[in-house]
C-alpha cells in the first residue's frame, strides 16, 4: 500500500512541480532538463536566460534522519554543472534543507513566556469578572458589568489588540512556527 502511496507521490510531484511525467523522462534522450541519478529523486537544472542557472536538487527521495541525499546523487550533480556552457555566470542552487541555520531557543522561549503570561492575565481577568460580577448582582446590576468586562475581552482578545499577535488557538503566533523550525529539539503533537 505504500509503496503505491510513493509511486502516486513521485507522479504527482512531476506532473504538478515539473509539469511531466514519468513515462515521458523515459523516453527523453538527454537528461539536460530533468534528470535522475540515483533512480530514486528528480533533479533540475533550468536556464533563466543564457547567464543563470537554477539547479534544484531533490532533496526529498533519498531524505532520512542523517541524510538529506545519498554520495552518488551529490557525485553526481556537480559535474552536470561543471559541463554548463561558459556562458553561465550564475548558478543559483535551490536547496530545501538550510545550510546555516541558527537556533531560535531565546525566542522561543521568550515567546512561550509571553504565553504563559498572556494565559495568567486572562485567567486573573475572567476571575475578576466572574467576582465583580456577582458582586454586581447583589446591587442589580450584573448585566451592566457582565457586558463592561465581555467589551473589554473583545477590544483586546484574538480579534482586538491581539488579533495579529494569537493563533486561533490563544497562543503566540510566533510560538508554533519556532517549534517547527529545523532545530527544534521536541517536535510537538501535531508530528
């Protein structure tokens, strides 16, 4: 079943990433375009005008948790670009995996800080809006201050001041892409 799963993968990603598909790689004479080294990922080179060069390594085929591509595939790709034309003044490679990469843990825990603040403050606002308002309810007037504290969430809650600042959630926006940045120790639920 899954090797199906991968096979209808790798169709796709021709189809919709090069605009292809398997059955026409293999009947193409040259590899100048899309090529194979391995058989297992698709690589590219695509000219952007006679000077530029995008060589896109597939990063993805032969990716496991201490590689991002195989020896041959590496021993491969650079003598395809050592064979472009002296024309080419830029070769820009797109790579999907960083190559330097710093790690954000400051961040991320100043923005779980915020979080755990922002949690604290909304707990002890609701708590004093559940006390005043009983309080209210005694002298009559409940409502009135029920709907004060319920204006005031609503200026300053996930659609108010904090709108752009909180996830859907309640949490720091910023919070969930730190966790899935590459460095990133303890992947959460969501993997």
């Amino acid at each position: 079943m899954f090797k199906n799963i991968g096979r209808i993968g790798i169709d796709m990603y021709l189809l919709f990433q090069h605009h292809t598909t398997l059955e026409i790689l293999r009947n193409v004479s040259t590899d100048t375009d899309i090529f194979t080294i391995t058989g297992t990922g698709w690589h590219f080179v695509k000219y952007l005008g006679p000077a530029v060069v995008v060589v896109g390594p597939d990063g993805r085929s032969e990716r496991n948790q201490h590689q991002v591509m195989a020896g041959p595939t590496y021993q491969g790709l650079f003598p395809k670009v050592a064979l472009l034309p002296p024309s080419v003044q830029h070769c820009i490679w797109m790579i999907s995996v960083p190559l330097i990469y710093p790690r954000l843990e400051a961040a991320e825990q100043i923005a779980h800080t915020v979080a755990t603040g922002k949690k604290a403050v909304t707990g002890t606002y609701n708590l004093l809006g559940k006390v005043t308002s009983s309080v209210a309810g005694v002298v009559g007037a409940k409502g009135v201050v029920g709907s004060g504290f319920d204006s005031v969430k609503k200026a300053v809650g996930k659609s108010g001041l904090m709108g752009g600042i909180l996830s859907p959630f309640g949490d720091i926006d910023v919070l969930d892409e730190l966790r899935d940045q590459w460095t990133h120790d303890k992947p959460g639920g969501e993997y």
